[in-house]
C-alpha cells in the first residue's frame, strides 16, 4: 500500500531519564487516538547495539502528503512537542518520504 | 508482530546527484533478494516537504536482533556501504529499536 511516511530522531540532552523518554512515547502514542490521519506509528527507545546512535525515534505513516500536514500541524502534536519534546532536544534528525 | 527495525539517514556531499542516490537506492533494495534475514525494506529520498530533512533513508525491519546483526555485517551490504554509500555520505544518523 503506497503512502507518506515521516522519520524523526532524537538525542536528548545531558541528564535526561528513561523516564522522561517513556513520557516521551507515551505522550507521542497517544496521538493516534486523536489524529485520525494517522495510519500507522512506531515509537521506540535505541537498542544499545551500536555505539554512536540516537536515542529516540518515530516512525509513523500516513495515506499521502497532507495527511502528513495535519499530523505535523495538530495542535495536539505540537502539544507534545512544546511540553515535552523541545524542553530536552539536543539534536533531532528527520525526513519524508513517498513510501 | 513483534520484531527488531533498523532505522538510518543520510545527507550526501554537495554535488551529489539523484541518479547516484537512486544507484544507492536499488543497491539497496538489491539486498533484499540475498539476504533473507530481511523481513521488510523501505528506501526513500526525502520528499521536500520540510527544511533541513535529511536526504536519504532506510527502515529495514528483521525479526530480531539477531537477524539485524546478519544483515548488519553481511558481505554484500558491506560492499554496498564501501562501494556506493561511504564515497558520497556527508552525516549519518542511525537507531535501532525492538518494534
């Protein structure tokens, strides 16, 4: 099925918890019951395998490109960007991609 | 269905062209056909739709851990990196997470 997919990492500022991270997730995850343009979302913590990764990633997916603008743009998303993402954001990497 | 997904971007060097980018792309997607520990492959160049994304992405999914680590280290992906990705890669960013 041909869609819109986003890809973003993150590594966190100096100090920052796993518990801080899981709010992260949790915050992010409960988008997908608000955002109906949300087809599909994968949240998830580094591995530890390789040294020198990011530590944070969504991947989330959607019908097409303006479905992906409503998601970028919700207010609900921009929410957890605002209160819990931008707060400790060291470095965030990202890309769109027809899928 | 639980499993292990490999998650990279790349920005290239300047003066790298979309043909070189679509030689990695199907370089790439070539892997699919020899190494079956890959469960699922999705390539993409970025599709402009935001400022500072980075250019190039693949989400491989396996398994496991495991069956990420054969692809990790496997001969023909290695040829790949050295022959098609590493004479042209600028900045890297990578993650692993249990999906």
């Amino acid at each position: 099925m041909s869609g819109f997919r986003h890809v973003v990492m993150f590594r966190w500022a100096e100090g920052t918890t796993i518990g801080q991270q899981e709010e992260v997730a949790a915050r992010l995850r409960e988008l997908t019951g608000v955002i109906p343009e949300i087809r599909g979302y994968s949240v998830g913590l580094d591995a530890g395998v390789n040294p020198g990764s990011y530590e944070f990633v969504v991947v989330a997916d959607f019908a097409g490109k303006d479905d992906y603008l409503v998601y970028r743009d919700h207010p609900a998303h921009r929410a957890v960007i605002d209160e819990f993402i931008t707060p400790i954001v060291a470095e965030r990497a990202a890309i769109q991609y027809e899928t």
